[in-house]
C-alpha cells in the first residue's frame, strides 16, 4: 500500500503501512510504548483506558496479556524494521500489577523484535503499593533501567480526595526502595491543585520527593475531566473546582524548592538531575517514531498516527484471530507536523528556532517577559519562568 490516506482511514487487517512512511522508519529514533490497562481501583480523578478486574473477561486477563501484547508484536515485525529500539515506555493503568517475569516476558520479545540498544532507556510505571523491594530487585534483573512512581501527594487527605490507595509515606520508600534495588533512574509524579491542598501539604511533598533521592520529578496541575468520579463531585458541589492562582502558586514553589535541590526543568512539567532526563518522553517531544502495543495504544511512524481498539477483550480478540487490533489512523500533513512540533518544542528548554513560529507574535511574546532575551537575540524562543505559567498561551499565538 503507497500514498496518501484518507484521514480516519481504517487499519488494513495485516497492519501495513505506506511505503514513504515506512522507508526511514527510525531515522530520529525509535520507541516502543507497552499499555497496559489494569488497575486494582479507578482513582476519582483518572480517565485513562484502565480497568479493574471486575470489568474485563476472559482473553483480557493478567495472566494472558504478556502473550497478547506478544503477538501484536509478532504483527508489527512484519510492518516495519526499526535499526533499533531506543527506549521502551510501559505504562498503563498499573503496569506492576502484571509480575516481573511477564513484563520481563515483553521487554524480550522487543529485544528478540526489534534488539533494544545497548544504551536503551527501559521505564515502567508503578503505584507505590504495587512493588516490593523484592519485585523491584527482579525488574532490574528483567532489564528495567528506570521506574516512575506515582506519589501526587504527601497529605494523606489530598490522597483521599484523589482516591489513591497507598499510604502518604510509601510513594517515597518505594523510591529508596528502587535505588537499593539498582534502578539507574527513579522518577516520582506530584499533582498540585488539589481541593484541600495547602501550601505547606505541598511543600512537605516537595521535600518528600527531594529527600528520596530521585533524579527526576514530574509535577502536573490537577486536571478535571469530564465523566470522571471528581468531576461528578465537583458539579455537585461537593469539591471546589481548581484555582489557576493556586496551580500557578504551586508551580513556583517546585521549580524554587526542585532547583535549589539541584534539579533543571527541561520540559514545562518536568525536571530533572544531570542526566536524568526520560529520553523516552524526549523521543514523542521531538517527533521521534514510535510503536504502541497494547488496547487504546497511540503509535506514530513517519507522519501516519494510528491508534488500537480501547476495550482489552476486543483487541485481545482480534490478535487471537490474527488481525491488526489498529481501529483508525490518519496522515499527518507537512502543516500538520509543523503545528505539532511547535506545540511540543516550546514546552521544551531548548525551544524552537524563531525560523519556524510567528515572528510577530514571537516579538510581542518577548516584550511581555515571556522569552528569554539570549536565546531570542541567539535566533531560539525559549521560555522564561513567566512564560512557563503562560506556556499554553504562548503557544497558542506563536503557531505560524
């Protein structure tokens, strides 16, 4: 199959791909992303394709889907040949509530696929109560080099508003935990704004994340989405809604406490320690190629972006009788991938050359303390720290 694709065309059975997409499959890169769809209990705030035991049957269970996502990627081998895999990503839902031999199971057929680098970075997500130190020990073992551990919070009752299971001091000792163990790199995820949260809840959890030890850490303002448990709340009057002023108060507070502790933003929600950065992120930020196994994976090779069925039965269905579980995909327009990149980019601490934004709204942007003045005489749009908290904003005005 060669050309274009009429955008929302369907995955053809076997999966394949256009011939120009596929020629230079890797050339900037190439990552390989693993969803896995389990979690033992849906947070109030979550919207992500996960589900509980309750609701799923059979040929979507734990046991069986190692051998699932095994046979997608026996169906990927025959639509591309990266040179080589740079980073895998498993996340989810609770990707350690499969055991470490499973995951181990996936991450060697990838090798066995595709062959994972020599330097390639290998994260699984995990909730802190789903790992001990001796499940941590055999990831290592099993070829993970990096762990992202979900915290949100110190405050036992901000964990109670966002319905999060583990205990307030776990997410921390699960960190120590994953250093003793061998990880090369340990990340913890905080959310900010969360209704009840105090400044000094806030900063106990900046300290808690500093005193782990971890080299990277990921902060996000509470985002409501809709038919969510918290959004039903919200409505009801039960919880305020979130404060812009308290999300952006937040945000101060992590980048002045995560920077004296020797941490550097690299992306708007994100720092890290010399190093320490998630080069599998970096990949999807700079438009890199990538393969999403899994129900509701996204996945991306050279301008066509396509995306699996959501329901783990379904795509478990499909694979058995062997076809794509692809349910759409569409090409990416040279505008398109332009849009896109610049959307990513600005985000980043490298920023974009003003070549490739709106010069005009570049200008107007540095004027109003938005950019960095250097990097702008230097021929780049860099972010300032004001510019960080009005990210969305300038990106909205500079895109061509």
């Amino acid at each position: 199959m060669a050309g274009a694709l009429p955008d929302g065309e369907p995955v053809p059975a076997d999966g394949s791909l256009p011939d120009d997409a596929i020629r230079d499959v890797g050339a900037n890169g190439f990552a390989v992303y693993v969803h896995v769809p389990f979690c033992a209990s849906r947070c109030g705030y979550c919207d992500f394709n996960t589900y509980t035991a309750s609701e799923l049957g059979g040929g979507a269970s734990r046991d069986e889907y190692a051998g699932t996502v095994l046979r997608e990627l026996d169906l990927a081998a025959k639509v591309i040949q990266p040179r080589r895999v740079d980073t895998v990503f498993v996340g989810g839902g609770t990707p350690t509530l499969l055991s470490p031999g499973d995951l181990g199971r996936i991450l060697e057929g990838i090798d066995r696929t595709w062959g994972l680098a020599a330097d390639a970075e290998v994260t699984t997500e995990a909730n802190p109560e789903s790992v001990t130190p001796e499940s941590l020990t055999a990831l290592r073992a099993a070829g993970f080099t990096r762990i992202s551990l979900g915290m949100q919070s110190s405050a036992a009752h901000v964990l109670r508003v966002l319905d999060r299971k583990h205990t307030a001091g776990r997410a921390p000792q699960a960190a120590l935990e994953a250093r003793e163990a061998g990880f090369e790199h340990v990340n913890l995820d905080l959310i900010y704004g969360t209704p009840g949260e105090t400044p000094e809840d806030f900063a106990r959890s900046l300290r808690a994340v500093v005193d782990a030890g971890v080299d990277h850490v990921s902060a996000y303002a509470l985002i409501v989405e809709d038919g969510t448990r918290m959004a039903v709340r919200m409505r009801r009057g039960e919880l305020p809604y979130p404060s812009d002023d308290v999300a952006a108060d937040r945000y101060l507070a992590a980048e002045e406490e995560l920077t004296r502790a020797g941490f550097r933003w690299y992306e708007v929600s994100n720092w890290a320690k010399a190093g320490g950065e998630c080069r599998h992120n970096l990949l999807y930020w700079t438009g890199a190629d990538w393969w999403g196994l899994g129900p509701g994976a996204h996945s991306h090779v050279g301008g066509v972006r396509w995306w699996n069925v959501k329901h783990p039965t379904t795509y478990a269905n499909r694979l058995n009788e062997g076809v794509s579980p692809g349910h759409g995909r569409e090409l990416l327009t040279a505008g398109d991938r332009h849009v896109e990149d610049v959307m990513l980019r600005v985000r980043l601490r490298e920023g974009i050359g003003l070549d490739r934004v709106d010069g005009p709204a570049a200008a107007q942007a540095l004027a109003d303390g938005l950019l960095d003045r250097g990097a702008y005489d230097a021929g780049r749009l860099v972010l300032t720290l004001r510019g960080r908290l009005l990210a969305d904003a300038v990106i909205r005005d500079v895109i061509p």
